[in-house]
C-alpha cells in the first residue's frame, strides 16, 4: 500500500462514502441515505497535482446506539486512525454541531497528534458553506466547506492534504499482484477467515448474515509472496435480495470476481454445497477465474478417516464436469489448513498464469493422439498434426487438424483431461480450439 494515506472518519451519515468514491475517482464504496452501511475499512488509490495516495473509507462513529455491530465499527475506525497519515475529520454543514461530533472531535484530539481536517460535507452552496465556521468549536485548526456530491471545495482540501506527503507514492500498488476473491452465500466464514489468515480484525464478523457488505481488499503477503485478498458480501438467489443495499452488496461481489484472478468459494460444511455456490463456481469458470474450493466449519462435522474423500466425492459429482477443482477441508475459527487453503490458492493462479514450450507440448500431447486419435465421421479420417498454446491471459490450446470442424466434444473432453494430467491446470479453466491445418 501506498505510504501517503488519507482517512475518512466521523459520525454516520455525513457523506463518508460520497467523498471517498470522489477522491477515487470510481463508484466503488455503497453510497446509501440509510445510516450504517459502512462498517469495514474500505480502501481505495487516488491522485492529486502529481502525488498519489490511498484512502481509507470508515464506518459512521457511534457511542451509546442499539447498532449491534457499534464497537467493531469503532474498531475499525481506530485502526483506519492508526494507519493514516493525515485524517478528514467529517461533519455535516446542513445539521450543524451534534454531541456525536462532540464526542469524536475529543476522541481525535486524544489519539492522533497527525494532521486533522475538518471537512464540512452537504455545503451545496455559499449560504449553507458560511454555516461551516461553527465548526471551528471543535478545536481544530482547519475547516474546509465542500460537497462531496458536486465536488466544490474538494480541490482546495486535496492541496491542502497532499502538502503533508513528502514523496510521490506510488500511482497503483496494486499492480501486478495477484487478487484472491473470497466468495459464497452470507453467513459461510469469508471473513472469519480472512480475519484468520491475517492475524487480526480486518472484517467485523457477526452471526448475523450480511454483515459484509461492501467488496474489502487487503494486501497480505505469505512465505514472501505478496497478494490481494477480497472480502465480499455473501451472495444469495436473486428473489431473496430485497433490500437496495443487498442489491448493490451483491453487484459489487459480482464485481470483484471479474476482476480477481483466482476465486475461493466457500462453502458451510454443514449445509453442504447449494446451488447458489455451484453458480458462484460456474460465474468464475464462464469468466476464466482460477477457483479454489473450501468447505469451512469442519470441526462442526462429525467425521471418521473416510468423511473427506465422501464429502468431496459427492461435491465433485455436482460439479460434474467440472472436476479440476481442489477442495479443502478449514475451519475458520480453529485455523486448521487455513495456511493450506492460500497456498493452493498460490498454485491455482501460477497454474492459469503457466506456458507450455511449444515443442514439449507436442512431444507430449502428439503421442496421446497417436494412442487414440479422433474418431472418423461420415468415413473421413481426421489427423491432428501440430498444437500451441495461444498468447491469451488464461490457458488456451490450438489443435491444428485437417478436418477441426467434425471432433467432437468428446474428445475434446480427452484432449482436455491428458492436458490436465500431464501439465497440471489444477484450478484452471483451460480453453480448447481447433483449426485448419
């Protein structure tokens, strides 16, 4: 992560997530007129007058409220504090001073002694941007009036900021590093385990299904290995989304699939795999996405040495044909082969990253077809004599035959099955062709 980082803190409500897409330049926090739906630590990379930083978005700041998730988001937001190396400190123009800000504006001037900015959101125009100077009360040196909806006064604030950063930053930190999406139904441990892997608190976890709701990236990094991991909200059928924030939870889980290079899936061992998770896996293989599948809660089944091979046998006959697919036994809360579960992971995405050298490739893959070539259709023989792997982002085979349009997908089906065993795409969706020799 970049070393120049912005935090964005206060109450609920304020416009947290408005500012935060908008110094991003993307849509990427839920923007939403109900209070709470940030809760995670949020981080997204942004720019300004040729300094680049990251920002982190925050849940809203409450004391004293019925919110059952109220200490986790403060939580989170005491570690977003820690983190950054300058705080917005966010307020709204339109309701003025509250106790909450109050409240806050004490905590900060006791935890931070870094460069605090009050930012006065909501002021929509001159008149309501005088109402900001009340905010001085809070005894902060800095206030700065903006709409985080328009953009007026952002720029102001962004020139203000970026003078506390010495160096450049770096424009994405991201790049090239290998993104792993946790994916599954709501309640299945995606960030149990994430919070496990790392060691500490990075997602709140609750009992209560749907307590992540935005797409949360954490870099982490493994026997010197460095990765991307992406907590998601838990995906449910389509008819049991009835809420706008759901709706959108689970675009952005749709959403950090596409954009991930390999997908765990995971699944709640005592409910079993269920259809909405076969069509998770199925979303990942159309996308050409590494897959990685974890059965989580395995100290909750009563097992004897045969249980696992039963249980994935069974798992592996409803993904049929999908086969390829490695599947781990976790648990989340007991840390059993969590380390196991990155590291296949590992392996599943140099597997869709592998090259085959041309010439091994046909010494290997000639000789298979010579064993067992194509079947003749309409009493044509067919005569497979040279393959490549195509220059494509995921494993894709050229098969160069006489006749490319009579093999059928059964031997496809061969040709895929002797690539999987003698170059191991384990993971992998692997894509055949056939053309004209």
């Amino acid at each position: 992560m970049s070393s120049n980082i912005i935090a964005i803190v206060g109450r609920p409500n304020v416009g947290k997530s408005t500012l935060f897409n908008r110094l991003i330049g993307q849509r990427q926090a839920i923007m939403h007129d109900e209070s709470g739906i940030t809760r995670d630590r949020h981080y997204g990379h942004g720019h300004w007058t040729g300094k680049y930083f990251s920002v982190i978005d925050t849940g809203g700041y409450v004391t004293n409220s019925d919110d059952v998730f109220e200490g986790a988001i403060r939580d989170q937001v005491d570690l977003a504090i820690d983190e950054a190396n300058v705080i917005l400190f966010m307020v709204d123009c339109r309701t003025g001073i509250t106790d909450l800000d109050k409240d806050f504006a004490h905590v900060l001037r006791k935890k931070s002694g870094k460069p605090i900015y009050i930012v006065a959101n909501k002021a929509d125009n001159a008149e309501i941007g005088y109402n900001s100077t009340e905010f001085y009360s809070l005894g902060f040196e800095h206030v700065f009036p903006i709409s985080g909806q328009n953009g007026s006064g952002t720029g102001e604030l962004l020139d203000e900021v970026v003078s506390h950063f010495p160096d450049e930053g770096v424009e994405d930190p991201d790049a090239g590093i290998p993104k792993i999406a946790l994916l599954g139904r709501p309640n299945a441990g995606k960030s149990s385990f994430l919070n496990a892997i790392l060691g500490k608190e990075r997602s709140i976890v609750t009992d209560i299904a749907g307590t992540t709701r935005d797409s949360l990236n954490t870099r982490y990094t493994l026997y010197g290995k460095e990765f991307i991991i992406v907590d998601t909200a838990g995906v449910r059928k389509k008819q049991k989304v009835n809420e706008d924030v759901e709706f959108f939870s689970v675009m952005r889980s749709i959403r950090a699939l596409e954009h991930s290079d390999v997908c765990v899936v995971i699944v709640d061992a005592t409910r079993g795999l269920e259809s909405q998770d076969i069509n998770l896996i199925g979303l990942a293989q159309k996308n050409k996405k590494g897959i990685v599948l974890l059965i989580n809660k395995w100290d909750l089944v009563e097992k004897d040495s045969m249980t696992a091979k039963k249980y994935e046998k069974e798992i592996l006959e409803k993904l049929a044909p999908t086969t390829y697919i490695p599947v781990i036994f976790i648990s989340a809360l007991t840390k059993q082969r969590i380390f196991k579960a990155i590291e296949t992971a590992t392996e599943v995405y140099e597997n869709r990253d592998k090259k085959i050298k041309t010439s091994y490739l046909n010494s290997v893959m000639l000789k298979e077809i010579e064993a067992f070539p194509p079947p003749s259709v309409k009493g044509k023989m067919i005569s497979i004599k040279f393959c490549n792997q195509l220059p494509t982002p995921t494993p894709t085979f050229a098969f160069h035959a006489n006749l490319p349009q009579y093999i059928k997908e059964s031997y496809e089906r061969f040709l895929e099955n002797k690539l999987r065993k003698h170059f191991d795409f384990t993971g992998v969706p692997i894509k055949l062709v056939f053309r004209k020799k």
